[in-house]
C-alpha cells in the first residue's frame, strides 16, 4: 500500500540493527544483573517505541493523503501528454492534408498558453505549472511544490530551459552609458551560440532592457526566453525575425508593446501579452502569418495603427473590457478571421479596423461603442451581408445601395450618431432626412453624392411649439413648465418627434388667457402639459386651463339608441 525507495530502506535496515543491539544489551544487563529494575524497563520501552515509530514513519514518509495527491498529479499529467498527442497528431494530419502547406510536427504551437486551445479543463488547476516545449510536456521549476518536482521527475518530465544555456554577456552589444541595456550583437559569436543552444536565445539576468533594432533581421533565432529583469523591450527589436516561432515575456514589462517590435515574425505563432502593458502599438505584430493564438490581458487599453493586421492565421479575438480604442486597420487584412469578441467598455472602432477580414461574421458590438470610423467592416461576411442602412446600435454605420434604387432616405428616430461617409458615393440618392435628436454627424458623409439635392433635419417638439405660437397667434415666447419638459424629453427618446402638435387653449383667445381677447401686448404663452397621441400620430401641447375633451356619461349613450315601430330612431337625445 504505501510507497518505498532505497533511501528509506536503507534508513529502515539501521533502525532495525540497533533494534536488534538494544535488545542484546538488555538480556546481557539482565543477565548480570539477575533482573531489572522497573523504571529502566520502562525507559527502555519507551526507547523501543519511539524507534519503531522512527522507522514506520521513515519507511512510509508517503503517507496515504500524500500518495493519494502524488496518483492524482500523475494521472493529471498523463492525461496532459495523452491530449497533446492526440492534437499533434490531428494537427500533423490535417495540415498534411492540404496540398499547399506542408508541416513537421515542430511546428506545433509550443507555448503553455496555447494549451488551452486543447485542453482546457487543466488551465486553471495547473496554471503556469505545466507547459509545452518541442511538443513535450515540461514544468517552471518556480511555480511548482518540492513534491510536485519529485513525481515529475519520476515521470520523466524536464523542467523548462533545461537544457537551454543562457547567453553570454560577450555575445551581445551592451550600451555604453547603461552596461544593463542591450543594444544590438557581435554576430559571429551571436550566431555560434545560437548553433550550439538549437536556436533558443536565453537573455542573460544582467539585462534591464533591449534596445531598438537589437536582433531585427536575426534569421538565426527560433525562441527567446526573456527573464523577469527585463522591463523594457524597444521598438523594432525582433523586427523580421523570420523563423521566431514563440517567446515568453515577463510580466515585468510596462506600458507598452512598442511599434514593429514582432514585425513579419511570419512563423511566430502564439503570443501572451504580459499583464500590465496597456497600449499594443503600431504594426507591433503586423504581417505575423502564422498567429494562431493570442492573449490580451485586461489591462490593454488601446490596440493601435495595424498592429495585427495581416496576422492571417487568426481566427478568433477575444478583447477584454479593459480595451476602449481600436486604431485604424487594427486587425484589417485578417483574411480568415471569423470571431471576434469585443470588450464592453470599447468606445471606438477605428478606420478600416477589420476592413478584408473576409470571414468574419460573428460579432457583437456593445453598446459603449459611439464612434465607427469609415470602411471598418467592409469585405467582411457581417457587411457583405446587409442593404441598406446598415446600423450598430444607435449608430448609422453605412449606407449599401449596390442593389438599390432609392432616391429618398428617412434616417430612423433614435440614431444618435452618423459614421464617416455613411453615405459617400452613394449617387442614386436624391433626398435625405435626419431625425432631431441626432447629436454627431462625422465629416464626409455625403462625399460624392452628386445628385443630393436636399437634406432636411426636422424641428423638435418645442421648436414646432413655438414656431405656431410665435407665427399664427403672435406670442413674444413661450414657456415650457418642468413636467412638460420632460414629457418632451420622453417623446423624443422613444422616436416620436417628427409627429405635428396640436395646441389646446382657449377658444377666446389666441394666448392661454380666455380674458386677453384682442392680445394687443405682447404676450406669453404658457405650456403646461404634453400628452403624446401615438395612434393618430399627433402630440397636444396642454396651455392654460382647458379640458381637452367633455366629460363621458358612465353609461354610453348609443346603448339607448334603437328603432321603434315605425322605424323611427330613438334614444339619441
């Protein structure tokens, strides 16, 4: 039942000698004694048993609770290899498949992150435990228990970087006025050591940060390994790092991920970005082909100019709520891009943000969103699909007249904002007409609408209010109480300002005052309440003291109507 090794055996074999020579001593010491007293044979039953508890505790140090914890951690492992192998097979055999790729099973994603693609249900229990390197299973030595180190090396599993030899600080260019920060490198000692570590770039512990251009254009590099003294990666360092496949960034770096940093990494094919970057600059992983997986960490604020575009593996974007701005062609060109999951604080959308991402179809964009800049989903599946006013929300995103003919245009009641040329191009289109209430119209939007000729924007419940009171019954102004303000307030939200009002006030006069017959003195006349008419499509302003409609008997009137004998109509007056 319990486990054994050869150290506890060897242990457990000691014990039981001085067992055996205890024992010896006491017959002898009995012997010559003729007897013995009974506090040294107390003592040394004492002795006996402390002894024996030694050795049983030595010998099964695994108890059964540990036991039962290490079988668990075992089985959990195993099903880990057993699930890696069943995707790299898949993998290798689907990608063997297509004619026009072909593929080792090397280049298998081989992040600890990525596993989550395929195995999901051990992400939160092993978390930053377990990972994958070359397509086996391997361990960070600082996230795992002395235990846990024990039953992996039982298994076989190698800790990451095992074998991996940490640069030399000759092989780099140091900065003269900071000997932590690298510069750039002495190639052929780089290019060496790099032949010798099969491709795998270990920064050295001494450096604080790596400058622009550092190893851009570095053919030779496959992974980096960046420690945790690392705080600052410049801009273009792995630029054109051709056959970078992956690299693990500590989540020591701040601020940001600088402009062009993994430019044209095309094998580069899984990424995390590190918690605490809040800005992804521009084309920081544009032209990265081979991105399959990425993660952005809620703290990412802002993904700028193109900084993923072109990555045409992508198929799927998760964005956490922490992201507010996407910049212009953010992800544009992501050809087989088809999910994307935007956060619920995002405020923009940017210019050609997913412009020729051709698959996408599936999103939901929240309703935090207030301004879509120009072409932002042209080419896409989810724009392809619509005519007309295509709308997000509250918001007029584009006008599609390809299979169209109309030449008037009621923008509906409720659109809080136009995007840039909403309607740009768009010649057929004669007539336009924009609700009240609209609070943004974007600049171009009728670039290039050559036969426009009239665009109308109505005037609201109060302005048609006034307009009567000020043009028909000569009123100076008008006064709005506070209850009728806000029924006007309430009539607009819900889209139902283009109705025309109606004024009910005194038949005597053209003010509220029945007394004011002839209005000589400029007057005022005073809205007390508006009471919307949705079925007949009309809105009553309520001024003065006046009833709107006669009192209603209980009983109606035409249930005493009838015919008598000779057919004569009865029961109306």
């Amino acid at each position: 039942m319990y486990k054994m090794n050869i150290k506890n055996v060897k242990i457990g074999i000691v014990y039981f000698s001085y067992l055996v020579y205890t024992k010896y001593m006491v017959r002898k010491y009995m012997k010559n004694k003729k007897g013995i007293s009974l506090i040294v044979l107390i003592i040394m039953i004492i002795v006996v048993i402390i002894l024996a508890a030694t050795v049983i505790f030595t010998i099964t140090k695994n108890n059964p609770v540990n036991s039962a914890k290490e079988a668990a951690f075992k089985q959990d492992v195993r099903n880990f290899q057993e699930e890696l192998n069943m995707y790299i097979s898949n993998e290798y055999t689907t990608l063997q498949g297509m004619r026009d790729r072909k593929i080792n099973t090397q280049n298998i994603p081989a992040t600890f992150d990525e596993m989550k693609n395929y195995i999901a249900s051990y992400n939160e229990k092993y978390d930053k435990k377990l990972g994958i390197e070359n397509n086996e299973i391997v361990y960070f030595p600082k996230e795992v228990t002395e235990n846990e180190k024990k039953w992996l090396d039982d298994l076989g599993i190698k800790p990451y970087g095992n074998d991996i030899k940490e640069a030399d600080e000759g092989i780099f260019k140091w900065d003269e006025n900071d000997d932590t920060k690298i510069i750039g490198r002495n190639n052929e000692a780089f290019n060496e050591y790099l032949s010798s570590n099969k491709g795998v770039l270990k920064i050295p512990e001494k450096c604080k940060s790596i400058g622009h251009n550092a190893f851009a254009y570095c053919d030779n590099i496959k992974s980096v390994i960046v420690p945790d003294s690392v705080t600052s990666i410049e801009r273009s360092t792995f630029e054109s790092c051709y056959n970078l496949e992956s690299i693990k960034l500590p989540d020591t770096l701040s601020d940001r991920i600088h402009t062009y940093t993994f430019y044209m990494c095309t094998n580069l094919k899984s990424i995390t970005i590190p918690n605490g970057i809040e800005v992804i600059d521009e084309n920081a992983f544009n032209g990265c082909s081979s991105l399959t997986n990425v993660i952005i960490p809620n703290t990412v604020e802002s993904i700028r100019f193109s900084a993923f575009s072109s990555c045409v593996s992508l198929t799927e974007i998760d964005l956490p709520d922490s992201v507010m701005s996407l910049h212009w062609g953010a992800f544009s060109n992501c050809e087989n891009l088809e999910k994307v999951n935007l956060g619920k604080n995002l405020t923009t959308i940017g210019y050609k943000t997913f412009i020729n991402c051709e698959k996408l179809q599936d999103i939901q964009i929240p309703s935090s969103v207030t301004s879509i800049g120009q072409d932002a989903f042209k080419n896409t599946k989810w724009y392809n699909s619509k005519d007309g006013l295509i709308y997000v929300n509250d918001i007029l995103y584009r006008y599609r007249d390809d299979n169209l003919s109309d030449t008037t245009i009621d923008i509906k009641e409720g659109t809080k904002s136009v995007s840039t040329c909403a309607f740009a191009s768009c010649r057929k289109i004669v007539n336009v007409t924009i609700p009240y209430g609209i609070e943004r119209i974007s600049e171009k939007m009728f670039l290039w609408c050559y036969n426009l000729k009239n665009v109308s924007i109505p005037d609201s419940v109060k302005e048609k209010i006034e307009k009567v009171a000020q043009k028909i019954y000569g009123a100076k102004d008008v006064e709005f109480s506070e209850t009728a303000t806000k029924q006007i307030e309430n009539i607009e939200k819900m889209g139902y300002s283009k109705f025309p009002v109606c004024i009910a006030k005194t038949q005597y006069s053209f003010s509220d005052d029945p007394k004011n017959l002839l209005c000589k003195e400029p007057f005022t006349l005073h809205v007390n309440e508006i009471i919307l008419k949705a079925g007949a499509e009309f809105v009553v302003a309520i001024t003065g003291k006046i009833m709107t409609m006669p009192g209603l008997p209980k009983v109606p009137a035409a249930e005493k109507i009838d015919l008598d004998e000779n057919g004569n109509v009865i029961g109306i007056f």
